[in-house]
C-alpha cells in the first residue's frame, strides 16, 4: 500500500500546514496538522463544547457505524507552545491520501485551550512521532504510521512541504519526482520518541562551513528554526539592527535588513535556507520589523529543525529497524 496527500499552509507565513483525512462510515473529512513532533491523533469532535469550536470541522463518532468507544481510555496532552486538549478515545475506519488504517485510535477533544479555539484551520493534530509519546491512558495507542507501517510498500513517509504552496506528504514510497540528487540518510535516536539526528554543522551566508554537531529534532509541527545560542548570534551579527527582543520573544531586524542564507549540513551534504525563509513575518501586520524565522533553543532545552528548514528539503523519515531520517535537495 502507499497514500499520499497535500500540506497546505494555513496562512502567509507557513505557521502550519493541514493535510485531509477521512475518518468514520460514511467519511468524515477533517483538516490536521501533521506533527512529527508527537504522537496523539486529536480531533475536534461532538465531545468538544460548542464554546471552543470557531468554525473548526468536527468528528462525530455517532455519526459513523464503524466507530468504538475505547471504554476507559481518556488523554491528555501540553505542547511546548503551552496549548493543550484533553478527552476519550474511539477506534474507527482513517484514510489519508487512500491508505486506510481500519481499526485508528482517534482521540476525542472533550477540552482544548484558546489557542486551538482561535486556530480555525486546525481540525486536530495526527502525530507522526514514536508512539512511545503517545498520551492515552490506561493502554497508550499507536499512531497512523505505526499502525499502517506493516501494509506499506517501504517502511517510511517523506514530507515535502513548500513556501507558500501545497507540499505533500508520501506514506510507503520515495518519489524520485520530488528530490534531486542523493539522499543523505544519517541515524535516528528514537528516545524519548522525537526524530532526533545529528547536524554535521553550519554556515552563514557565504562564510565558512563550521564542522560540530548540532542535535536536535525534525518537527512538522514547529514553525521556526531553534537552535544554539552561539550559532543564532552568529547569524544575526550578520544582519544591521538585529536585536533579541523580550518584548517580541526573539530576534528581530528591520524588514528592509539583507539577511544571509543559513547553510546546515547533515553528513556530507549541505542544505541552505534562503534569506526569505528567514525574514519570517512582521511582528504585526504592516509594521516594519520583522521576526526571525531562526531563533534560539536556549529556552528550550532541544534544538528544533522546523518548518523553515523542512521547507528547504525533502526529508524521508524511514521507520525500519533501526529508524534512520534522509535528507534531500530538491
Ligand atoms: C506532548 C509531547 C508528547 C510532545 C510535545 N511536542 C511538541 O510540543 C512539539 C510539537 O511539534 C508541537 C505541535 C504544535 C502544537 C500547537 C498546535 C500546532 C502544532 N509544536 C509546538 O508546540 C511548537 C509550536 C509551534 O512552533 C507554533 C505552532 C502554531 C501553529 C498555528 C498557530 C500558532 C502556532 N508556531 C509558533 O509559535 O510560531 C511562531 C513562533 C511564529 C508564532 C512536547 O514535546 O511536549
């Protein structure tokens, strides 16, 4: 079996991406993002107050013949953003891109904080981390990978996400149609259940490439890039009127700045963000400062290659024995 499906960006500046699903008998299609970065299946639902629904679609577990409440099962979940949901659990018929996993633990938002409430694009979020970060209790479930990993012609998925436009994700194929060049494929530590592999190192703009390792995870589920502190400093010495700002949570520079590319490696190859990917937005509509789409991990005790490096690659996420993460231009 194999599936594929678009990641559409939810707004201008590429914050997230959703991707449809159908779940239920007859098929209810939601909008999720797609989150490398945990392991829950969550949806807005008939169990969500009416209150904390802006628009959201909903799955109705009564409305489909093939649903199964999983008696005493509840979640609860706090991303690093501090949004959270909490709820119940049914297994039901998922389908994304045509590949179908019969018997999906999908979870039931019975609570979700306001800033899923003001998120209208978001219909939920589909984990695609290990399953070992699943947060459902007294028996944690699998995600859609692990469960349709078996039926898949490969063991893997491939994310293909873009600037402004419609990427893809592929579930049991690699698309030679979609990369150029080689796939640099590097090892994964699946502890604490992130996909976690190691940076060969860095560059700003046209400056020497500086050899270290860089550990951290790829995220579809975070926007920006976190990393270092010596080496977001480095970048934005580079860039005139950059400051890090407490009052906007990062580093900031005039729109008008020239900012260089940033050049990472993985093993031998070298992937480099262009500067547009960097001059990530203005801090408020109109205004002429604008937030850095590189940012410092200081805060958070992980480095995270998120959207804006993801968007300059095409990353296949191999979930054979043992799991290993390759990386092309494309
Ligand atoms: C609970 C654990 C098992 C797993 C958990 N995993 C994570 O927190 C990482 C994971 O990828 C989560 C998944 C996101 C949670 C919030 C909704 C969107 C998905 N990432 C995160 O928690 C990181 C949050 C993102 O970076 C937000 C996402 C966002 C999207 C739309 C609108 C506003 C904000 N972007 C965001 O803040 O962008 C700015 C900085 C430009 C404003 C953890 O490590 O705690």
């Amino acid at each position: 079996d194999t599936g594929s499906a678009a990641a559409v960006p939810i707004d201008d500046v590429d914050i997230a991406y959703v991707t449809p699903v159908t779940i239920g008998t007859p098929p209810q299609t939601l909008q999720l993002d797609f989150d490398t970065g945990s392991s829950d299946l969550w949806v807005f639902s008939s169990h969500t107050p009416a209150s904390q629904v802006r628009g959201q679609e909903i799955y109705s577990p009564n409305k489909s013949s093939t649903a199964k409440l999983l008696e005493g099962h509840t979640w609860s979940i706090t991303y690093g953003d501090g949004s959270a949901s909490r709820g119940n659990v049914y297994v039901d018929n998922f389908t994304v891109g045509g590949l179908s996993v019969a018997q999906q633990a999908v979870q039931t938002a019975q609570q979700v904080s306001s800033s899923f409430t003001s998120e209208t694009n978001i219909d939920g979020l589909l984990g695609l981390g290990f399953s070992t970060l699943n947060t459902v209790s007294p028996k944690s479930q699998l995600t859609f990978f692990d469960n349709a990993k078996a039926s898949l012609d490969s063991p893997v998925f491939t994310v293909d996400l873009k600037a402004q436009a419609a990427g893809t994700y592929d579930f049991g194929f690699i698309d030679k149609a979609k990369y150029t060049g080689e796939i640099t494929y590097v090892p994964v530590n699946t502890n604490p259940g992130y996909w976690t592999f190691t940076s060969s190192g860095y560059a700003v703009g046209s400056g020497s490439f500086s050899s270290q390792s860089i550990t951290g995870i790829a995220d579809t589920g975070t926007s920006l890039v976190y990393l270092p502190t010596a080496i977001v400093t480095a970048y934005y010495r580079q860039v005139s009127g950059a400051t890090n700002s407490r009052n906007y949570g990062g580093y900031v520079f005039p729109c008008s700045s020239a900012l260089p590319t940033f050049t990472f490696g993985v093993g031998d190859a070298r992937f480099t963000i262009p500067s547009s990917y960097i001059s990530y937005s203005p801090i408020a509509p109109g205004s002429s400062t604008c937030f850095g789409g590189l940012q410092s991990s200081s805060g958070l005790g992980i480095n995270i290659w998120g959207d804006v490096a993801l968007k300059a690659a095409f990353v296949v996420f191999n979930g054979a024995n043992p799991p290993t993460i390759g990386w092309a231009k494309k």
